[in-house]
C-alpha cells in the first residue's frame, strides 16, 4: 500500500510539472489564447523599427495557432532575410498582433506589449 501512494505522488508531481512548461500566451484585448511558451523560439525576443520609425519589440514562436494571417506576404521592409511578412491578428478579436514570416522557416513574431505572457 505504501508503494502505491509514492506512484500516486509521483504522478502527481510530473502532471504539476508539465502544467507549469505550458503557459500560456494570450491577447492582451480579450484574452483570447494565441500559442503556448512551448512553441517559442530562439533566439526569441527582438527589437525593431519599422520605415514608419514606430519600433517593436516581438518575441517569436513556431507556431500560434490563436492568430489568422491576413494579407499576401511581402518582403518589404522585412526584419528577417530570406522572409516574407504578413499580418497576424488575434483569431477572436481580430486586433493586430503581430506578424507571419515565412521563407526557409515559418514562423510568428507577436508584439511584446500586445500580449500577456
């Protein structure tokens, strides 16, 4: 009896564990979910200006399946060589969150002060 209540312990724990590696990162509007920490990417935190001379601070994740591409990537002012932006808004709000790059890699950079991580 006593070996069954440490497995139970043990279970326990690593449950505990696993929920703390998967924070989650929402949209500071409505709170919507957007990724998860797990998906980010390194390096991941960046600044940058952009030809408006409005700067950003973005932190980048393989994926972030709460946001919807919207528009036809461009290279235009890339931050990243070799990638195409577009927008990337919240699936639910629709306010602008970041940016879908795509190239050699796929990738979405979501702006800092947009998010709650």
């Amino acid at each position: 009896m006593f070996d069954d209540t440490s497995k139970n312990v043990d279970v326990n724990l690593e449950d505990s564990t696993h929920d703390e590696e998967e924070k989650i990162v929402r949209c500071k509007e409505c709170d919507h979910e957007l990724t998860k920490a797990s998906f980010a990417i390194e390096p991941h935190e960046h600044t940058f200006r952009n030809p408006l001379g409005l700067s950003f601070h973005i932190l980048c994740y393989s994926d972030a399946p709460g946001t919807v591409n919207i528009g036809e990537p461009t290279t235009v002012a890339t931050w990243f060589p070799e990638h195409a932006w577009s927008f990337a808004a919240c699936q639910q709000c629709n306010m602008h969150v970041g940016w879908w790059y795509t190239g050699p890699t796929k990738f979405a950079a979501l702006i800092a002060t947009r998010v709650i991580r």
